[in-house]
C-alpha cells in the first residue's frame, strides 16, 4: 500500500519549483497528500476542466502560489492535475527553461487561462508552464500532473480552460 510518500516529495519539489530531473506527480495523489505539504483543501468543490464537471480542492502556501488547485476525477476520486497560479518563483526562468530543452509542445498564446502567455508542455514529464516572453520570461502558471502524451493534457487537462469573469454584485 501506498503510504503517500512518493506524491508528497514531489509535490515538496514542485513547491520549491526544482524541476530538474522532474518526472511528474504520482496518480496516487490524494487530498492528504497536498494537505500534508499545503495549506487548505479542507473542502471539495466542483468545476469544470476541459469542459467536464471534476472535483477540487484549494490549497495554499506561503511564497509559493496565490493558490493551487488540486483536480480530482469526479466518479473516482483519481487525482488529476495541479496548479499553481502565480507562481512566486525566484529563480532564474531562463535557466529553468534552457535545462528542461525543447517542450514536446508549445500552445499559443491566447490559448488556456493566460491570454499573455505560451502553454510550454513537457507532458512525458508531467509539466506544463505558462511562459509569458520577456527578459527574463515569467511564469505566470505551473501544472504539474502524471506523465501523459500532450494531446491528453490538451484535451483533458485544462489546457484551453479560460478564466471565467464574474462581475461582483452591488
């Protein structure tokens, strides 16, 4: 059995965003898991990811995100993705980039949840990050999900989820 170790250091590592060596997020991933390392998630909430209903929770972390999502599959309980809007990341992104090479994809901008920024894809790593160009380049969102093939990460992963605008009420 699975004590949940293996999820938990990863996500230790994408909290510190070390992605040198990065391999991805076990699919073992549970709520406790991000629990352990995050703050929050003490609720589930139901959204949409990539045009399905999922479940997620919202986790938090001092001079790491604003917040992060966790996405569960909603019949299964299965994790999914996570991820990290704006990140607070300190290091150098040019160099971050240089070492993990060539995406196996880049997504347009105007596509996904950053209209500034291209979606970088390392699926068979379980990365993707939205680079908005610059020097140096920002990252404006991190995923971070288990090794898959790009079209899944397209397709089921959120990949051209836009942020939805709601007007506050007076």
């Amino acid at each position: 059995m699975d004590d949940g170790s293996e999820c938990r250091d990863a996500l230790e590592q994408a909290a510190q965003f070390v992605f040198t060596g990065w391999r991805g997020l076990s699919e073992t991933c549970r709520p406790e898991d991000f629990a352990a390392v995050f703050d929050g998630g003490e609720d589930d909430a139901t959204g949409r990811l990539s045009g399905r209903s999922h479940r997620f929770r919202v986790y938090r972390k001092a001079g790491v995100s604003n917040r992060i999502q966790a996405w569960f599959h909603m019949e299964t309980g299965d994790f999914m993705v996570a991820v990290f809007t704006y990140p607070e990341f300190d290091g150098d992104t040019a160099a971050t980039l240089a070492a993990l090479g060539e995406p196996e994809v880049k997504l347009e901008p105007l596509i996904g949840a950053h209209p500034d920024a291209e979606q970088w894809v390392y699926a068979a790593r379980g990365l993707t990050l939205y680079v908005r160009p610059g020097d140096p380049p920002a990252f404006r969102r991190i995923a971070v999900y288990p090794p898959t093939q790009p079209e899944i990460y397209e397709n089921r992963l959120g990949a051209h989820d836009h942020r939805r605008y709601h007007p506050r009420r007076r």
